[in-house]
C-alpha cells in the first residue's frame, strides 16, 4: 500500500531506521520503522496488522 503524500508530508523524516528506531525507544507508545515509498526516508507508525510484532 502506497502512503499518501499528505500523510508523508505530516510525518517526521529519519534519515535511517537507526535514527527511527531510536526515536521510537523513547515513545510512551510502541512503534516501528517503515521507508516511506514517497520521500525514501523512514517514517514512524503504531500500526502493527500483519507485521511481526518482535518478542521481547
């Protein structure tokens, strides 16, 4: 599914999922990674349908 360019324009932009997963680890919330097919650069999400949520 393509994300939509007003929704990539909202979102914060990571230059890596490195920089993504650490913002993540600071949320009070779970959320992971994903590249953007808009912009190439990695965004947030909380969606977690069909993804594998890791084990802790």
């Amino acid at each position: 599914m393509r994300t939509r360019l007003s929704i990539c324009a909202r979102k914060a932009r990571h230059h890596s999922e490195k920089e993504a997963l650490l913002i993540a680890s600071k949320a009070s919330t779970p959320l992971r990674p994903y590249r953007c097919d808009r912009c190439h650069q990695f965004h947030l999400t909380s969606r977690t349908k069909g993804k594998r949520v890791p084990r802790p």
